[in-house]
C-alpha cells in the first residue's frame, strides 16, 4: 500500500481555467489572469500516466482534483503566517 500523502497525478486531465475559477471560488476573489501569446514549448495538453503505480502497487486515486485543491485552501489557511514567507517567484 501507498503512504497516505502522495502526489503521483491523475489521469484525469484538468483545464487551467477550470483550476483558476476552482481556486476563485474556493477563495471568494477573483484572480489577476494575464493572457499571453502561447509560448512554444507549451504544451496543449498533458496528464500522469499512473498505469504503472496501479500496475504495481495497486494504487489509483483516493481523491479528486476539487477535493484536493479544497484541501490545499484549507492547509494554506491554517499555515498561512509562516506559508506566506515562501517565495513563489
């Protein structure tokens, strides 16, 4: 079995716009988005493959993206005095 906090993915794919408006709504404003040209090495879409963890290991996710990103909210909120110190540029 899996630890309990793992990160290996989905291979449910998740729009960034819906993940934006997600995050607005989960924390009541609205976002600064910036649109800009596409930069080449983007890609159009991309997802994990976990066929190998669940292959192996028996595991497929125990939760979804909204549930998971609620909860990443809930965590900041709580850690938010010393969270707000990471430097995220």
């Amino acid at each position: 079995m899996c630890p309990r906090n793992n990160n290996f993915g989905s291979d449910r794919p998740v729009v960034l716009n819906d993940a934006i408006r997600l995050v607005e709504q989960l924390v009541d404003r609205k976002g600064r988005i910036e649109f800009k040209p596409r930069h080449p090495a983007d890609v159009l879409a991309t997802w994990a493959d976990i066929s190998k963890a669940e292959r192996l290991l028996g595991w497929r996710p125990g939760i979804n993206f909204e549930t998971g990103l609620s909860r990443l909210v809930d965590w900041y909120r709580q850690n938010r005095e010393w969270a707000k110190e990471i430097s995220t540029r």
